[in-house]
C-alpha cells in the first residue's frame, strides 16, 4: 500500500504543500509559475514508485527482453540508495 499524499495550499497566503495521510507536511513547495504542478508531481510521487516498482517486478517475473536500467535507477534514487 502506497502512502496518501495530497497537495494544497491557500490563495490567502499564497501557501502551497503536500501532507501525508497523517496531515503531517511533507514539503513546503516555493512560490512560482508552476507551484501546483510542483506540489500535484511530488504528491503523486509515492504511487509512481509503486507503480514503476511494480512494473520492474512484472518484466522480471516474465524475462521479458526490456532494458530498464533508467526506472532501476530511478526506483534506486526514490529510496535514497
């Protein structure tokens, strides 16, 4: 099971942010153009890893011939090895 983040924010104080399933901030996101894409990529960021984990696992369990160093690293990356 993937961790629920949700992005949010007020345009009282101009605030963007994700919270986890707790309402716990995960990250405060930087006042810019594009601060709600920002925040929407990084609250979807726990369930593209689950996502990407599980397709790795499913080319391993089938040998299919598919190169996938570049989402190994990745998943390598997510988990800060």
């Amino acid at each position: 099971m993937t961790a629920k983040w949700t992005a949010g924010g007020s345009e009282k104080t101009t605030a963007v942010w994700v919270k986890d399933e707790n309402g716990k901030t995960v990250c405060n996101v930087a006042r810019c153009d594009d601060d709600w894409n920002r925040a929407s990529l990084i609250s979807a960021a726990p369930d593209l890893l689950a996502a990407l984990e599980s397709m790795i696992a499913k080319i391993d369990a089938d040998k299919l011939p598919i190169s996938c160093s570049i989402a190994r690293a990745a998943i390598a990356r997510a988990r800060g090895e």
